[in-house]
C-alpha cells in the first residue's frame, strides 16, 4: 500500500469512474495504444482499495480482478514505468494466477495514471502472452504521452461531474428566492428560470429555457445587453459592477433590471 493510500482513495473517488460502463474515448485509446507497441492486450485500470477495476482494455478479458493480484498494485507504488521483460523470471511475478492462468501475462509494461496532485489513481498497462526483450526511449515516451491523454479524459469527466453537482446546488438555493433569478450560458441561450421569474415575467421555466436571453430586454437595449454579454463572454474583468437600469416589456409586463458582471463563473445573472 502507498503511504498516501487514504488520499489515494479519496482523489479516485473524485473522478466517480468505477463500475462505470465503457466509454469510447478510452476505449480508442487502449486501441490506439494495442497498434502502436502491437500488443494483443491494453488495460485502462483504475484501483480501489482491495480491487482493480478495468474502465477499458483490448483483450483482457477481466473487467474486475482482485488487488491482491494485479500488477497494478506494484506500479502505483513508484513514479516510473515498469517493464517486466519475461514475467516467468521475475519473481515477483512468477507465480502469479495471470502468469500461471488466462491471460497467460509474459511480457508486462506499465505506467501510473496520476491526478493532478500527485496521487496515483490506476495504471495503463501493455500486456503480451511472449516475452520482449526491451522497450526503448521512444516507447516509453509514447506510452507516457497516451497515458498522459488517458488523465486529461478522466480530468474533463472529474469537472463536468463537479460542474453538474454544483449547477444542481445553485439551482436548488435560487428556485426559493423572491427576486427574479435568470441564468444565461456564453451562447447567451437562458439555462435557469425561477419561479420569481416566471411570476415577474409569466413564462414557466418550459418555455424559456433554451430561448435567447434578450427576449426578456427592449429591443432599444438589445445592443447595449449584447456587448455586455460579450464582454463577459471573454472574461474581461470590470473594474466595477456594470449596472444599467432598464425597462424589459415580455407579454406587457415590465422591471427594472440591474446586470451585474460576475467576478467568477460562465453565467451572467439578472436580477
């Protein structure tokens, strides 16, 4: 076990990929790696405390194996690669049930899949039924390169979930406030109506997500509203809240909107 095992678990938690179905991302990736260093068997592998779950792998056979007998275990306790030549001669290896049994492991390569801050979450991994006589410079700086892509996929799956968790938080604190609460993405398409909205401008939620957020403004604003959202767009930072009272007429009702420009975040909001 790493001495950091407790950090480990908790940061592979994070990424909420075991027992997850196939994805293609990473199946194209443990193909792609399968024609590049002709191997018959590659494994995206992700390790839990007492086990080691297969998010992909080309031929392998196994989508989950027990720790205790994955080489993974021995991989994820240092920081290079590991390339076992000939696993019948190698003794930590050699009388292990996937040397001695299906797959019939001879050759083994590989690499840690490491987060972001260091902790070392699953392994990639090259598998032959033959031994190998070597791995050169250039395999080793693809197979990191592949592994490399491996973490960015995980990463971006890590974020959305982070994103979509918060989304949901936000929107169920802002479904109770008094004041109108509209929320729109950097298309300017409203993704977020609340029930105050919806009182102030009497359309349900239903019918205006999805819509352009300037339906709710003059027409005599539009363009003002439109660079404003613009500039949101790009991140430029304001160096004081922009605020425009304006009058915005939807089925002849009418309010005064104050914008805000956010020091954070995607979504302008209108209040």
């Amino acid at each position: 076990m790493p001495s950091n095992e407790a950090e480990r678990l908790k940061a592979l938690a994070e990424y909420h990929l075991m027992d997850t179905p196939r994805e293609e991302d990473f199946d194209r990736l443990t193909g792609l790696a399968s024609r590049l260093f002709n191997v018959p068997i590659v494994t995206i592998s992700l390790l839990d405390y007492d086990r080691l779950f297969s998010k992909a792998n080309i031929g392998f056979g196994f989508t989950e194996i027990s720790r205790e007998v994955s080489f993974s275990a021995y991989v994820i306790m240092g920081d290079d690669i590991v390339v076992v030549p000939d696993t019948t001669k190698d003794p930590r290896f050699s009388s292990n049930p996937m040397v001695l049994g299906p797959p019939f492991i001879r050759f083994y390569v590989g690499i840690p899949l490491v987060a972001p801050f260091g902790e070392k979450i699953g392994t990639l991994s090259l598998i032959d039924t033959k031994p190998r006589a070597d791995f050169t410079i250039e395999d080793r700086r693809n197979l990191t390169d592949i592994a490399a892509l491996v973490m960015d996929r995980m990463e971006i799956r890590r974020l959305d979930h982070v994103r979509t968790v918060n989304q949901a938080r936000f929107e169920n604190v802002a479904a109770t406030f008094s004041d109108a609460i509209i929320c729109a993405n950097a298309a300017a398409q409203i993704t977020f109506w609340n029930h105050s909205a919806e009182r102030l401008f009497g359309y349900s939620p239903a019918e205006v997500v999805g819509q352009r957020s300037d339906i709710i403004v003059a027409e005599s604003d539009r363009n003002i509203y439109g660079a404003l959202l613009e500039r949101l767009r790009h991140g430029l930072r304001m160096e004081r809240p922009y605020k425009m009272g304006w009058t915005a007429s939807l089925r002849h009702q009418c309010a005064m909107m104050e914008v805000d420009a956010p020091s954070g975040g995607d979504h302008p909001h209108e209040s």
